[in-house]
C-alpha cells in the first residue's frame, strides 16, 4: 500500500519532505565531483519506494511507500535498517562547507528530504499498537525527542535536530533556534540541482 507523503508531513517547514514534483522532477543529478557526497544510494531509495501515480485528465503525483520499506528491512524486529544507514552515511560523508553553494544547497534538500524518509520509516508504527501507523509526524517521538526537535545527524561533529538542519543548510541561517530566520523565504526556488524520483 502506498502513502501520500503529504499526509505525514503537515508542517510547512517539512516542505521539502514531501518530495514535491515541482521541485525534485524540475532538477537534473548532481554533477559528479571529488568533493561531492555519493547520491547513489539515495537515488536507488527513490527509485524502489516512489509511487507515480497517474489518474486520467489529472497531472502526475507521487508517494513514499513508507509500509514496503518498513517491510523490505525488516524494522518490525530490527528495530533498525542497514540500508538507510548506508544512504545516511553516503549523504553524511563529505562536509558541506567543501561544497559550493549551489551544490552545497542541492546537498541540504536531498540530505533534509531523506532524514524526513529515514525517521519517518523508522517510527512508523504506534507502539504496542500492533500495526496501527501515526496519523502525522508530528505525533511520532522516540527515547530522543520529537520528531523535528530529535537530533537525528552529524555534521562537521555537531549535532542537528530537522529543525535546525533545515534552518541552517537548507535556508542558510545559522541564527540560534529561539530567534526568527534571519534568511527568510525559500532557497529552493534558486534552481538546486538535486536528485529526481
């Protein structure tokens, strides 16, 4: 069964999550460079769990399957996925600052869209509630916070929440979390190149 990622991700600032047709089918792969993070395994991830679907006279839409993945790695009794932690540690293994802007930029969307993937997958059931899923990220936690407020990656040894990776990569502001965006607006629209579904 596939689900509409939209039904999962209902804060704005999760926008990017969504996997939006406009912004990802509008963009081109990352250019191969020495410095660039290895988008292969993430690319393979889109390519296996994004749903196209097409209804008559309608345009196009896509979805995560979320249950195939959980299924697929086996997370009911792992509790865990070896292939997410490969796509997390391809994604993770270059510094951004060894990037320049517009890749550095096509980084954060890509490395935002599949932390949105990676924590929702792995939290995607209720606990002892059988096989009874969330009705919206917002109301998936873990032993390490909520699910935008848990630090969920590294970068340059700091630990970021998806709040503050979004904050800080995704719009560039590197303004304390108590404090509005200094960078409003959305760098997206710039025309990042990141990877397609």
């Amino acid at each position: 069964m596939s689900v509409p990622i939209r039904r999962h991700v209902p804060r704005r600032h999760a926008l990017f999550a969504v996997l939006s047709s406009a912004v990802l089918l509008a963009c081109a792969a990352v250019p191969a460079r020495a410095q660039a993070p290895d988008y292969s395994g993430w690319q393979s991830l889109l390519d296996r769990y994004v749903v196209r679907l097409e209804g008559k006279n309608q345009p196009a839409d896509t979805r995560f399957d979320y249950e195939q993945l959980y299924v697929d790695e086996g997370i009911w009794t792992k509790k865990r996925s070896e292939r997410l932690e490969r796509v997390h540690a391809q994604l993770f293994s270059v510094s951004p600052s060894a990037l320049d802007d517009r890749a550095r930029l096509a980084w954060a969307i890509n490395a935002y869209n599949f932390l949105v993937i990676e924590r929702a997958t792995l939290l995607l059931l209720v606990p002892r509630r059988q096989f009874q899923r969330y009705d919206a990220v917002t109301q998936m936690s873990s032993a390490d916070g909520s699910f935008f407020e848990a630090h969920v990656a590294q970068v340059d040894g700091r630990h970021y929440s998806m709040a503050e990776f979004e904050r800080r990569f995704v719009y560039g502001d590197s303004t304390p979390m108590v404090e509005p965006r200094r960078a409003p607006g959305d760098r997206a629209q710039a025309g990042a190149q990141c990877v397609r579904p």
